[in-house]
C-alpha cells in the first residue's frame, strides 16, 4: 500500500492509492504469514487475538489470558475392495464408536455387501480456512475486534494493518491499480457499500474511530 499526496491545481492536493495484491488480509494469508487476528476475547470481551504456532491455531486473551487450540478436525472412511463384487469402496464412516477402530464394516455403495474395511483418516482443512462470516472467524467463531456498523452494514478488519489499509483505500482521491487490469487486488473483496462515494465519509469516521479500540 502507497498513499503520497499529489498536487494539482491551486493548493488542492490528492491523496493517491496504489492497492496491494489480492487476498492479501483473506484469514488463511494472514495467519499462513504468521500475523494475528485481533478478535474479542469470549470470557472477559477483552481483546485477543488467533495466531499459528507450531503448526497449532490458537487463540489468547492479551487481557484474562483465557486460551484454547483448535482441535484438528478429520474425516474417517473405511476403503478396500469388495469381497464380493470386488469393486474398490470408500464409504464414509460417522459413527464414534468406530472410528477408533483400524478395521471397520461397511456396506459396499456398489452391490449392497457388508465388508470388512480398513479405516483411514486425514485432516478436513487440508491446511486451508473458511472466510470469515457475519464478522466472526471460521475456526472458534469469535467475534472480530475491528468491528462495526455503517447505516446498518458490518464493517470490519481482521487487524490494526487491514484496518490501516482499508482507511487509506478509503479516503485516497485517486487509486493505482497495479499489475494489470485483470489482476485482482485486495479491494476486490470491499463490499460495495464501503466503495461507495456517497458513503465515504461515514466509513472514513467509523474506521478512524476503530484505531482507538486498543
């Protein structure tokens, strides 16, 4: 991100934007590059923030220290050939009480015959996060800190960066876009209501208002 001020006639100066690349502040890019998300803390309503360490995601409390990781999710499936029809299988397997098993029956989607199946298991996000929704995060679902409201409409920033950001989108005179007309740019994933002019100054005020929430 680049804001310069540029003059133009007279003594009125533009502030100039240059956008930066896309999904940059997506929640997967944030903590892939190891920065945290600023989120409220669910015991004292304090702020926290989510972060990846050690392969972990987890969240802390910077104010009652409240903690926890997020537990690996993963999907069970009982594969192998079938006895009778001798067609490979692969049946999802929900059941708990079996899952903890090496071996487990299932019924082949093919011919209808029960086998004994071997149980494989593999993580479920393969590495990759949901979007945040309704302003709250994908994984603990934890309410954003950067969070508020322009005529009705959540806005918000998953950090004291993207929040930087999006006031420095928002109020530029002029924006760059570089890279191409056909490359994508964080903006990209602005809601319109944010772009729009008729609200600029109404969004400029509530983002300014959030830099002073800690």
């Amino acid at each position: 991100m680049i804001q310069q001020q540029i003059h133009g006639r007279g003594d009125f100066e533009l502030k100039r934007f240059e956008d930066e690349g896309a999904y940059k502040y997506s929640y997967y890019a944030v903590l892939h590059r190891g920065e945290r998300i600023d989120v409220k803390c669910p015991e004292c309503g304090g702020h926290a923030y989510i972060e990846c360490a050690n392969g972990e995601v987890q969240w802390r409390c910077s104010q009652c220290y409240a903690q926890a990781v997020k537990e690996e999710d993963y999907e069970y499936t009982g594969r192998g050939y079938c006895a009778v029809c001798e067609r490979w299988i692969s049946v999802e397997v929900t059941d708990e009480k079996q899952i903890s098993h090496p071996l487990v029956h299932v019924t082949c989607p093919h011919c209808g015959a029960i086998n004994q199946a071997e149980m494989h298991k593999r993580p479920t996000s393969r590495g990759y996060y949901r979007e945040i929704q309704n302003g709250r995060d994908p994984l603990f679902d934890l309410e954003l800190y950067f969070l508020d409201h322009v005529r009705g409409k959540q806005i918000w920033a998953v950090n004291r960066e993207h929040l930087n950001y999006l006031i420095a989108y928002v109020s530029a005179d002029l924006r760059v876009k570089s890279g191409g007309k056909w490359i994508k740019t964080a903006s990209h994933s602005i809601p319109a209501y944010i772009k729009d002019a008729k609200n600029r100054e109404t969004v400029t005020r509530v983002l300014s208002k959030m830099q002073h929430n800690f």
